[in-house]
C-alpha cells in the first residue's frame, strides 16, 4: 500500500517502520505524503493502544531529509516544507495514543526531528543522534529548534545544533534524549515490551496524561515554530546551502564563505 513505510499490528500495538533503507531512511516528500495519509488513518483506527516507530534496515533511524530535494529549495519552498513538516510531527505528538521511537541507528536532521516528536524514545547502542543542518547551510525546519531545548537543555541544543556533531546512544541517554539504550538486536523486542506495558493500562487516563504532560511543554513554541520556519526558509537562500548539499551530493568538503 505503502511505497516508503512498511506497517503491521502486533495486536493493539503498531509497528511503522520507515523504509527507504537504500537511502538510510531520508525523508523524501514522497514519505512526507505517505507518513501524513498514514497518521490520519491511524487516528481512526480504535485498536491500535501505542505506535512504535522504527528506521528499515540495520543502519539506520532516519537520516534526515532527503538531500537530493534540497538542491531546489528556495525560500518559498523552505517555509512551506517547514511548516507541512512541522504540522505532520506536532500531529504525532499530540496523537491520540503514546508513540515510541525505537531509535535503531542514525537519527539525524529530520530524523532526530522525528524521535523528538514522539512520546518516549529508547535506542539501540548502534544509534547516533545529530542536527547537522548547519554542515548545509540550512537550519532545523521540522520542530528541533524548539524540542531539542526543552528536552535537553538550550546549552546541550545549542551545541548540537551549531557544531552539527554526531553524539552516540551513551550520550543521548546521559543527556536525557532517550529512556534506555538496549543491545540492537534487543531493541525491537524491549519497544515492543515499553508499548505492551503502557497499551494494558487504561486508554482514557493514558490519553488524558499524555495530552497533559505535552501541555507541561508549551510556552511560546508558536511563535517558535514561526520563527523556525521563516529562518529555514531563508537559510534555503544562501550561497552556503547551495555549497553544502553540493559538496554532500559530490562527496567532499565544503568551503563555506557566510554569503
Ligand atoms: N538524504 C539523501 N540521501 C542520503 C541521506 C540524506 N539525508 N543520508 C544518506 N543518504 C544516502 C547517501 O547519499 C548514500 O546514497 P548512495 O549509496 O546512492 O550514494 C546512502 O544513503 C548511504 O549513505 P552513505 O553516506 O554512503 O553512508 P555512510 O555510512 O558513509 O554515512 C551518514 C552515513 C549518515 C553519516 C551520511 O549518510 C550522512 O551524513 N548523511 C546525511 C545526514 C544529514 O546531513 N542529514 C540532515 C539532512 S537536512
């Protein structure tokens, strides 16, 4: 049914797995859609307790937005992916049910974007978390501006967030980005256990605090979101964006000159 997503229900728990593995799971336009139409059956769906989310293959989360659709993304373009992407990750925040993303490998842009708008995140000791945004040029344009603070701090944002640099699972755990780091091949089994244990409790009260606890977080991320959206779009502008998905296209360095 699906071309970039793969679904399947373990009773009430179900299972999606992000499935462009060819290409580590990037976040394609084509995903955008599909991942919208998705969530938007899901809600209807009156079995399903807790969604798992999950990256195909052994390498990967979800490494960010496809950089391929980056070369032609002016202003224009930036600001409306921004905020269709936004709107699709705050939807699975404030989803009827808790979602846990079982951070399998590389979760990276988009895909650190991803993790971050879900409930709870656990991970494997293979994953490795990072917003190398500005490496191209760009800034997070998918709500990470305005989650990753609030999870880890602004200090610890901050330093993902300009230096572009990768952390391991370790790290992400001290920080507080993920619950619990598992052995890989324990990974699917312990998410699959965390959703069980929080599908037999009741749905309303699970519902109602979840709703709750994601008001606990707001406080000006409206004007966040804006802001985020509108110096994305911007960035999409520069001479440096176009260097940096050229030199990541090319597979070398690239020179940078602030223009
Ligand atoms: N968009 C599009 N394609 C991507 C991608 C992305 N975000 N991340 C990886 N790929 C592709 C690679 O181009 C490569 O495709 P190819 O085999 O057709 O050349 C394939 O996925 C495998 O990736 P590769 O780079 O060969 O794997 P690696 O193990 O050497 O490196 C990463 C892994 C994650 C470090 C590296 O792929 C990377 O830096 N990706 C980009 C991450 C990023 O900047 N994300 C934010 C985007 S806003």
């Amino acid at each position: 049914m699906y071309k970039t997503l793969a679904y399947e229900k373990k009773e009430n728990i179900g299972i999606l797995t992000i499935n462009r593995p060819e290409k580590l799971n990037a976040i394609s336009n084509e995903l955008t859609k599909e991942l919208k139409k998705f969530l938007e059956d899901l809600e209807n769906d009156e079995e399903i307790r807790v969604l798992i989310i999950t990256g195909a293959g052994d390498k990967a989360f979800v490494a960010g937005a496809d950089i391929s659709e980056l070369v032609d993304r002016d202003a224009r373009m930036g600001r409306r992916v921004s905020r269709e992407r936004q709107e699709i990750f705050s939807f699975i925040e404030n989803l009827h049910i808790p979602v846990i993303a079982a951070v399998n490998g590389y979760a990276l842009g988009g895909g650190l974007e991803l993790a971050l708008a879900c409930s709870i995140r656990i991970a494997s000791e293979k994953a490795q978390f990072g917003a190398p945004e500005v490496k191209l040029g760009i800034i997070p344009g998918d709500g990470g501006t305005q989650r990753l603070p609030r999870l880890v701090g602004s200090g610890r944002a901050m330093e993902m967030i300009l230096t572009g640099d990768f952390i391991d699972a370790e790290e992400a755990y001290r920080i507080g980005l993920v619950n619990k780091v598992y052995p890989h091949d324990q990974l699917q089994e312990k998410a699959i256990e965390l959703a069980r244990r929080i599908a037999s409790r009741p749905p309303l009260a699970v519902r109602f605090a979840k709703d709750a606890v994601n008001r606990s977080q707001e406080g000006g991320t409206t004007s966040g979101y804006t802001l985020e959206s509108y110096l994305h779009a911007l960035s999409c502008t520069t001479e440096d964006k176009k260097e940096g998905v050229s030199a990541f296209l090319e597979k070398r360095k690239g020179k940078f000159r602030g223009k």
